[in-house]
C-alpha cells in the first residue's frame, strides 16, 4: 500500500497529457461481450479498475490482451457467470449486466454493494432490463437475470436524482441485440455515454440521440468487432485545472475536450483562473487574488460530482464564503475532515459545505477515502505550507494514470512511498465507481 509524501508551495508549470477517460473505458470494456469477435480499444488508461474490469471479462471466458495503452478483447466463448469476489470490488463492473443478458440470454451477476460516497442502489439498472423482458431476481448476494430474447420497450431511467449513467448503458448495451426498437427516456448525457454509444455504432448497432435525454436503439441480429479510441478524461483535466490553479502555477493541458468541461471552466473562470483555449489544448494560469464561487453538482451538462472535492480545496484557499452543494451522492463530504487537518475551515449542513477560505493551508498527515476525495488531498498538499502525507493511494491509482509521474514533470515535489503492509491483512473495502 503506498503513499504520498507532498512538499507544498511550488507552482505547477509546464504541460500534461490528458489520459483517456475511465468512466468511458469501462463500459466499453463491458460492451466487447456483446460480440465474438475481436475489438481494438485504444488511449485505454493504465488505471487498477482497467485492469479489475479487465480480469473480470476473463473470468468470462474472455482473452484480454492489454498492450501499454492499447487493449484487445475477443470474447469468443461467454459464460454469464463472473468472478464473485472481482465483481463484488468494483461497482463499475455491474454494466457487464446488460451485455451479458443480451449476448447470452443470462447473466448472474454479484450485487455491487454501497460505498463511501452513497447508497448507490441499482433500481432503474434492474427497471431497464425487465422493461426489455428479463426475469430479475436478487439471490445470496447476487443479480440473477434470465431473458429468452429481449424486446424493444420504452424505458424511463430518470431516478431521484435524475438520470443515471451506467444504467443508461447497460439498458442501451442490451437493446442493442433486443427485438425492435428501445426508446430510453431520461437517459444520461454525459461524453462517456456518447463514447460507449459511438463504439457500440461502430460495432454495427443502431443508436440515435446519444447525448441527449431520449435515446433511440434498433436493435440488430448480430454486432460485430471494431476498433475505438477512448475521449480524454474531462475529470482528470478539471483535476490537474484546479491544481494549477491552486498551486498559483501555469499549466497546458494537452487534448483536453474544453467542450466536455464548460460547467468547470465556467467556474474557474468566474473564481478568477485565466483558461486559454488553443487547439485540442488548454492553458491554465492563475495570477491573481480568486473569487468564492458557488457550487451544486448536477448531472452532465451540470457541475460533475466528480469534480467537486478538487473545486473544494481551491475554495478553501480563496479569500470569502464559498457553498459547495452535492446533489449526487448523499453522503460525498469525506474529504471535509481531511481538509480540516490542513487547517480548512468548512461546515456542513446538509447537503451543503460552508467554506470559509483565504485561510493558508499547512501540511499534515491525511487518509484518502475515495478516488476524487484523494485527488482532492493531493491538490491540498500542493497548496500548504511544509509536508503533507496522503495514505492510502491506492484510491487515486483507480483513476488517476501515473498521477504522480505526471505531477513531478510539472515541477511537483511529491513521493510515491512503499508502506509495509501492516502485520493483520486488512480485508479489502468495496471501492466506489
Ligand atoms: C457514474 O457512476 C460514474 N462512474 C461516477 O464516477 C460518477 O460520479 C456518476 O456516474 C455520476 O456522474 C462510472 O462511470 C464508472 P449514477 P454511476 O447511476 O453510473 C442514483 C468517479 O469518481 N441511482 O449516474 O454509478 C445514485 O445513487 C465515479 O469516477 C439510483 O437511485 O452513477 C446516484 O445518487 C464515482 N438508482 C445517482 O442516481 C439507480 O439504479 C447518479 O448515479 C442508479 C443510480
């Protein structure tokens, strides 16, 4: 288990390649078991969930070959029966569901349970795929879905807090080999639904209107393989935006899609942070005092959940009040206690944060919760006075490629340290995704 050792106050300069984005790799990975034959995925991320999802097809009987940044799946001989223990570890898995009930007529499938930052049930998942027919019923911890042959239906996936992502793909995954027509309203808009939607045409199927709230898919007999390149990751870029920001520096961020990423720059732009635009890149410079902005998370085209933690730490070190509300997940506020040991002065009520910045940060020990959490505290560290440590890394390695690589080629003075594990093996937490 490794951790960061973070000496703070040096301005990031320089330029950074954006990795392709982890939330559109892996339901692509999960729609190669809609065919036999061979797909090519490239700028995959070197991410532990990549490789999770990529041990779990091959439990399916999938071969994956991951080759730097190039990865080749052939799921020529499926069994809808995955790795218990692999699934159960990685929530993103669960959008195997629906290729697997498409591709094979049935799929058992481990629940994925809650985690740090929310309940995160799978209803409209579940509602989705009975709509198109399947027989669902939850046994000893697992999904048991059965189908004949799906059917085309009209789905409404809007939940209590709007629409949502990977079931959005796993229904529009399995209408694509169903029956007929499947008109999903309420879909999710985000790029990585855009992305999957673009493979899963790629492979032959029929998908109009992806990114907008009603998808259409004609389904077809059969998909065949194809080749795809992943979008950059938007999350990433807004994460190393704001840690340029933070740390008064001047970053370029190469192939970041700014057209993925208006919600957050519109922010930093409101805070003061000066974006230049130019080609497929974006410059990122901060050079005078910030202004408190305002944040509530939304679904995409919104401020992403996924950003908020890292928007967070800039907040606490902008002069004035600042109320970051979460409307996503119910309980994504771990960070707060963390940050408190920096010296951050941050309340919450509710389903909002108080932040009263302006207030220097300065290092100390912090234990990363969850991937954008840890993010977060690494952002943190750059910023305080003197030396920060972050344990637990191996959140932000989930989704993060090579972070600190990336932050010592900006000039970061940061340490990947070894840490023995500890005497009593610790059993393995259900990480968020
Ligand atoms: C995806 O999770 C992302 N994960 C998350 O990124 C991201 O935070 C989230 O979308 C929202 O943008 C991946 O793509 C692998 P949702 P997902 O279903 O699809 C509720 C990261 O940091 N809901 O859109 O699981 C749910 O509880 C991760 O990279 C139901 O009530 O999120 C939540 O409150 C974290 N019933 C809201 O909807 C359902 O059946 C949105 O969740 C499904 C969801």
């Amino acid at each position: 288990m490794d951790k960061f050792l973070i000496k703070g106050g040096t301005p990031l300069r320089g330029e950074v390649s954006i990795s392709g984005a982890k939330n559109a790799v892996l339901p692509i990975m999960a729609a190669t078991l809609l065919t036999a034959d061979p797909c090519v995925i490239r700028r995959v991320p070197q991410l532990s969930d990549v490789r999770f999802m990529g041990e779990i097809l091959a439990s399916l009987g999938a071969a994956v070959k991951l080759d730097g940044n190039t990865l080749t799946v052939r799921a020529d001989n499926v069994k809808g029966l995955g790795d218990y223990e692999l699934i159960r570890q990685m929530r993103g898995s669960v959008c195997i569901l629906g290729p697997l009930l498409a591709r094979s007529g049935a799929a058992v499938v481990s629940l994925p349970g809650g985690c740090v930052i929310g309940a995160r049930p799978i209803d409209l998942h579940l509602k989705g795929l009975e709509a198109l027919g399947a027989k669902v019923r939850i046994d000893g911890g697992y999904i048991h879905a059965r189908a004949g042959k799906l059917k085309g239906a009209d789905v409404f996936l809007g939940g209590r807090c709007g629409p949502t992502v990977l079931g959005t793909a796993n229904v529009m995954m399995a209408a694509t080999l169903a029956d007929g027509v499947t008109l999903i309203e309420s879909a999710a808009c985000e790029p990585e639904v855009v992305d999957l939607a673009c493979f899963l045409n790629a492979m032959g199927a029929k998908i109009e209107g992806a990114g907008s709230p009603t998808l259409t898919v004609t389904g077809v007999k059969r998909l065949h393989g194809a080749e795809h390149d992943v979008i950059p990751d938007r999350i990433e870029a807004a994460t190393f935006a704001v840690a340029a920001a933070a740390s008064r520096g001047e970053v370029v961020l190469r192939g970041a899609r700014a057209d993925h990423m208006r919600a957050v720059l519109d922010k930093l732009r409101d805070a003061g942070v000066s974006i230049e635009r130019s080609g497929q890149d974006l410059r990122i410079s901060r050079r005078g005092r910030l202004k408190a902005v305002d944040i509530t998370t939304l679904p995409y085209a919104g401020f992403p959940t996924d950003a908020q933690a890292q928007m967070m730490v800039l907040m606490t070190l902008t002069p004035g009040i600042s109320v970051i509300t979460e409307r996503i997940f119910e309980s994504r506020f771990m960070h707060v206690s963390e940050l408190a040991r920096l010296g951050a002065d941050i309340a919450i009520e509710g389903p909002s944060a108080i932040v009263k910045g302006g207030r220097p940060l300065s290092g100390a020990k912090v234990m990363a919760s969850d991937l954008r959490a840890s993010a977060a505290l690494v952002i943190a560290g750059l910023a305080a006075r003197g030396e920060t440590e972050v344990s637990r890394v191996y959140h932000i390695d989930r989704g993060y490629e090579k972070i600190d690589d990336k932050l010592r080629g900006l000039g970061a003075r940061i340490q990947r340290l070894k840490v023995k594990p500890a005497l009593k093996k610790a059993e393995p937490e259900a990480a968020e995704g």
